[in-house]
C-alpha cells in the first residue's frame, strides 16, 4: 500500500499519543527506580522502554522474584503515575476531530497500549471515549509488548481489517518498530521526541506534534461513508 492511500483503519497507542502524559510517567518511574536504590538514566529510559509492558520493564530488575511480585513491583509504579496525572488528563490537539472525521467515513478505530487496565480506564473514560472504539488491546490480554508486532496484529484481527490497510499513531521509536513488523504504515506524534528518532523506520509517512497538523495527510482523507 502506498503512503498516501487512505488507511482502511486507524490503530492509537495511548500514552504520549492520545494524551501527552509521558513525562507523568517518567517521573514516576525515576521515584520508582530511586526508591529501590536503582539507577535511573532519564535522557533514554522513553526511547529504551516505552510500549513495553511494565513486567518487562521491572522484571530484569529483580530476576530472582516470581510474576506476581514483578506485578506488585510494577503496580506500585503505576500508582504514583495515576496519582500525579489524574488531574491533567486531556487529549491531545485534533485527537477528536480526526475520530469525529473517522467515524462519519466508517473508519474502525482502535487503542493498542502497554498500559495497564486501570491505566487504560483514567485516560479513556475520563475523556469519555471508550465506547468510539471497535476494540482497546493491551498486555493485560496476554499479548507481548512492543516492538512485538502482537498489539497492533491482535487490533486489526478484531476489526476485521487486512494489517496493511492500518495506519497507526505513535511516539515511540519502538512501537513504530512494532507497526513495521506488523506490515503496518506509522505517523509519529512528537510529544517527547524530535522527527529524527524516527527518520530509519520506513514505514514512517509524516511526523507531527498533535493531530491538528495532519488534517492535510493524504492518507487520512477518508470517502464519506
């Protein structure tokens, strides 16, 4: 498929690309990380990590620990981030303009995060946008994290759709990483990172800070349904 012909789908990661909230979670992370007497590089924790599924990102900490206490290890993160961000949860620019465009063409949308389920349920029920979606994947399902094609592939099998007519939305190197080997065309948002972090993936056709820069991108110029 090419980069200008219309996506048939439209696939969002949520944190940094729904909403601009990844310095919430950076911040909590390096409590976490402090907390624990571990270091904490926060100029590459976003680029290193983020899609991850936050066991695969706690449980090289603590090897010798069974799964339920990497959980507990990483609800205890999760904790302090929905603590701090709750109240500034809002979506980013054009978010709804491009869902509203979608739905009048008969374009399915879905959310593919690593986010945990409650999470998930601060940023979409408090925007109040849950239901405009055909399907919310997450690790929590028993899917891999990014860069593991699995988020964006189960997404696409529960609308329906033929993975190479998606175009997913995201602002992190490895989760346009995952949309390459799930055959999928990615748009980087630029909420924590610059064009450049993205400029090898070729899979990549625009790069934006919000979604109110791409109301001209050819391939979201849907048919009216």
């Amino acid at each position: 498929m090419t980069s200008s012909a219309p996506a048939g789908a439209l696939i969002f990661d949520m944190d940094g690309t729904i909403v601009d909230n990844m310095r919430f979670h950076d911040d909590a992370w390096e409590s976490w990380h402090v907390g624990h007497g571990l270091p904490f590089d926060r100029a590459s924790f976003f680029t290193n990590t983020a899609g991850m599924a936050v066991g695969e990102i706690v449980g090289p900490h603590f090897p010798d620990v069974d799964a339920d206490e990497v959980a507990r290890l990483g609800e205890a993160k999760e904790a302090l981030y929905r603590e701090s961000y709750r109240p500034h949860v809002a979506p980013l620019e054009g978010l709804l303009a491009l869902m509203d465009r979608a739905d009048a063409a008969g374009i399915p949308m879905a959310v593919a995060s690593a986010a945990p389920p409650a999470n998930i349920d601060v940023v979409l029920d408090t925007l109040g946008i849950r239901a405009r979606f055909a399907t919310i994947i997450a690790p929590s399902q028993g899917f891999r994290g990014k860069p593991h094609p699995d988020l964006f592939l189960g997404a696409a099998e529960r609308m329906k759709v033929a993975p190479e007519t998606c175009l997913v939305f995201e602002d992190a190197p490895l989760g346009v990483e995952a949309a390459r080997r799930a055959g999928m065309r990615a748009v980087a948002i630029l909420t924590m990172l610059s064009a450049d972090a993205f400029a090898a993936y070729g899979n990549v056709i625009a790069s934006a800070k919000d979604f109110a820069a791409l109301d001209e991108l050819p391939a979201l110029r849907f048919a009216a349904a």
